[in-house]
C-alpha cells in the first residue's frame, strides 16, 4: 500500500518550517532535519500496525489519517483528523533503553496522504543531542508518573472491587438469611399441620365438614395472596387483631394472642370466623383455626422464600450484566438494563439516598462496549454519592435524542467549584483521598465516551444541580455531519 518511488523526495527547511513541531528550530536544524527525513505517499489502508516495532516517526502533510487500538480483540478508533503536522509513530523514541520500541496503535489513511518520515534512531538521536535537558525532564515526569499511577490506581481499583463486592455480599446475604430462616420456620409449620390433619380425620369429623374446612382453606390462602399487596396501617392491623382476640377468646381458643396476628395479617376477620365455626361447629373449632393458622404461616413462609430466591436471581444477574461475563466485548446492548444492573452493584452507597429513575421506554438498544460503559456510570455515580454526602436526591435519566441516546446523571450536591471545572476531565485529576472512588477518573470516562463510542461527555453544575451527560450515538457507523450534531 506504500507507494514510494526510487527518488526519494524531501523538504526544504523552508517547507518543514511550516509544521508545527519544527516552527521554532535553527536553520541547521531545519537543514538537518531536510537530509534525515523523507517524503512517503500512502494511497490508502494500513501505514503500520500496533505491536510491530517502531521503526518511524510520521508526520502528516495531507490526507487524513486514523489511529485505532486493539481492546478484547477489537479495533477501536482512537482518534481521526487531517490536521497538518499532527504526528504518530516512534515519536517517543528517545526514552530509555528499557522501554518497548513497538508502535502502540495502528496508523490507517482513509484517502491517499503524505508524511514526512523520520527514523526511529534519527529521532532519538536528534531529540537526545537537541534537547538533553529536555529528554531527562520528559522521561523522568512520564516514567513516575506512569509508575505511580499504576501503583495507585491498581490499589484504588483493589479499593473499589472491594466495596463493590462488600455491597453485593451484604445486599446477598439479607435475602439468603432470610430464606434460612423461612426454611426453619416452614419445617416446623408443616410438622404442626400434619398433627392438626390427624386431628381433623380421626374419623370423628364426617367428610362435608372436612370437605368444607378444605374450602375455607383454600378461600383463606386466596384472600392472603390479595392481601399481601395492600396498604394496611399499623392501627386498622392493630384493631383488626384486637377484635379477632376477643372473638376467640370467647370461643375458648387457646393462646389467641398467638393466633390472632396471623389470621388478621392475612386479611381474615370475625364474620369469615363466624363461617369457619359454622362449617366444623365448636368441637372442632379449635382445630380448624390452627389449621387454618398454619396453613396461612405456610403460605406465607413459602411467599417469603421465593421472594427471596428471586432477589438472589435478581442481584446476581445483574452482577453479570454489570460484569458481562460471556458476553462478548462489543454488542447491542440496552442502556436502561446496564444503568439498573450498576445501581444494584452499588446499592450499598446508595443508602440513604432518593434514586429517580427516569428511563425513556423507547430507547432503542444501541451497539456498545457495555463493560466499560458500566465503569463510566459507576465512575460518575460514586463522585455523585460523595458530593451528597449521605443525603440528597440522584437522578438517572434517558431519551432519545435525533440519532443519539443521551443519558443523564445528576444529583443535589454542593455542585463543582467553578476554578476546578475546567479540569475535571484531565488525566489523574481528583479531589478525593486515597481508597476512595473507582480509581477510574473522568479523563478515563471521557475515553470511553468520546474516543471508543464517538459520544460526548460534559457537565452542567450549580450548587444543588450537578448532570453528567453522556451523549451515545444510536448507530456509531454514520459518520457525524458536524460537532454541533453531536453536542445539540
């Protein structure tokens, strides 16, 4: 795909002056930098590739080029421009010996274009001999702070993982305990059912009165299963048990204080007690109502179980919507289901607090790095929850807008000092402690958002109103017609 001739074509001084890197270089640096370079055509497709060694430096006369990376086996775009004299390439070949020599993304034209060329080794030459001052500076600022944001951000990421899986181990086991619990209870429920059952066909009970008892059994557990959705208040329950006490106490049941909360709890009350004495008659009345307790203590037990096997199924799926594991890395995924499935994840900050969820049901799904796009929302809702403090309203909202899914995060904090706004999104930029946060940063969300997914991502804050909005495109292959498309 190169198309380089046998005569190779190189700059004047003149020319090299006019980019930007060279601008303000001598005149035998200029000249220097004229023998040492050369002119290379591309007609179109790959210039080099990510992980061959870097032997060049390229600069950009004209075309347009495309930088792209690999991430879980697909190629991201990166960046694309046509600015003239933006470089690529072996640019930092002047580090030390101990640093990889391997292009770290791929270089791609969409048209034909021209670079100037420089060598890997001329450069580093040339930087080393031009600048030393400047290379020492540069390698020592770049390689600490490389060191010391893996070393911090590997222990906050730790940090975060741990919180995480706190709140999730903690949101796990009031559902598993109260199962447990169930469980004993249900046990012992059914061992006092088989001795009432006895009781009742002992053979003294003919079969229209069992047949009857079995309807009020029936008719009980359904009146449960309407009752459980009702809003009843704590004096209307209180007076419903009292009334049922007195009604059995006067019918001579034994320990009605015991069974009274449990007949009215499932909505049961003294004319449908008035049936049941009816149908069995005083002898076998006392049998009746414990059968009919338990029968409700069972149903119950048994409503309490699935509800909380089901919150089990619940947290663990969207530990895995949250996680994607066996999802593949780029799918078409609905945003509502991440956001929802991050929100459990991170349930255990959220206490305290008032979760508005507001999710536009005709959002369509969108294709999407889904894992990262949890960080992102994990990343901004965690900065939420400290800047409240405990206490405040976070808002999740979603639409669609033209051809872009827009979600937004807001909350009700003091909002983000107006010197520090600016640079929110700047790489290791942040104002919380160490161990606190997602070890993630904005200028990491900002990457995902804009350089992987072609999105935007600002922010709006006054004192009490803070969002983040993500903006998404719904269809990432349509090239955008203009920034002011995106950012509308």
């Amino acid at each position: 795909m190169t198309d380089q001739t046998e005569d190779v074509r190189r700059l004047t001084p003149d020319e090299l002056r006019t980019l930007f890197l060279f601008e303000s270089l001598t005149d035998e640096q200029l000249q220097w930098l004229s023998d040492a370079g050369y002119v290379e055509s591309v007609q179109d497709g790959i210039v080099y590739s990510e992980g061959e060694p870097a032997t060049c430096c390229y600069m950009l006369l004209s075309g347009e080029l495309r930088l792209c990376k690999l991430s879980h086996g697909e190629e991201v775009e990166i960046n694309r421009t046509r600015q003239r004299g933006v470089y690529a390439g072996a640019f930092n070949a002047f580090f030390g010996a101990d640093e990889k020599k391997l292009y770290t993304a791929t270089l791609r034209v969409t048209e034909p274009s021209e670079f100037y060329v420089i060598d890997a080794a001329t450069m580093a030459q040339m930087i080393g001999t031009w600048f030393p001052m400047a290379v020492h500076l540069i390698e020592g600022f770049v390689m600490g702070t490389r060191r010391t944001n893996e070393t911090i951000g590997e222990r906050e990421r730790l940090l975060a993982l741990g919180s995480l899986s706190a709140g999730l181990t903690h949101e796990l086991n009031n559902p598993a305990a109260a199962a447990v619990r169930a469980a004993a209870t249900l046990r012992q429920r059914v061992a006092g059912m088989r001795s009432k059952l006895a009781m009742l066909a002992d053979g003294t009970l003919d079969a229209t009165k069992l047949h009857q008892i079995v309807e009020l059994q029936e008719a009980a557990v359904e009146r449960l299963d309407k009752t459980k959705d009702k809003d009843v208040s704590p004096i209307e329950q209180s007076d419903a048990e009292d009334s049922l006490t007195d009604w059995l106490d006067d019918h001579d049941v034994q320990a009605s204080w015991d069974v009274a909360p449990v007949l009215a709890a499932a909505g049961l009350d003294v004319p449908w007690m008035e049936d049941v004495l009816a149908a069995v008659g005083p002898k076998y009345l006392e049998g009746a109502v414990r059968w009919l307790m338990y029968t409700i203590d069972t149903e119950s037990l048994m409503n309490e179980i699935d509800d909380s096997v089901t919150r089990i199924s619940t947290l663990v799926g969207a530990a895995k919507q949250y996680s994607q594991i066996d999802r593949a890395p780029y799918q078409v995924i609905d945003l509502r289901e991440l956001l929802k499935s991050t929100l459990v994840m991170m349930s255990g900050k959220l206490q305290g607090l008032e979760v508005v969820k507001d999710f536009d049901p005709e959002l369509p799904p969108i294709p999407a790095y889904a894992a990262e796009l949890n960080q992102v929302w994990t990343n901004i809702i965690d900065n939420a929850v400290s800047a409240m403090g405990g206490s405040g309203t976070l808002t999740i909202r979603t639409k669609k807008d033209g051809e872009y899914a827009v979600v937004e995060i807001g909350d009700t904090g003091p909002g983000i000092p107006a010197e520090i706004r600016s640079r929110i999104f700047e790489p290791f930029f942040t104002t919380k402690p160490i161990g606190e946060g997602t070890g993630l940063g904005l200028d990491i969300s900002w990457r995902i958002v804009v350089k992987k997914h072609h999105g935007d991502l600002r922010v709006e804050s006054a004192p009490g109103d803070t969002r983040f909005r993500i903006v998404l495109p719904l269809d990432p292959s349509k090239e955008f017609e203009s920034e002011a498309d995106l950012l509308a």
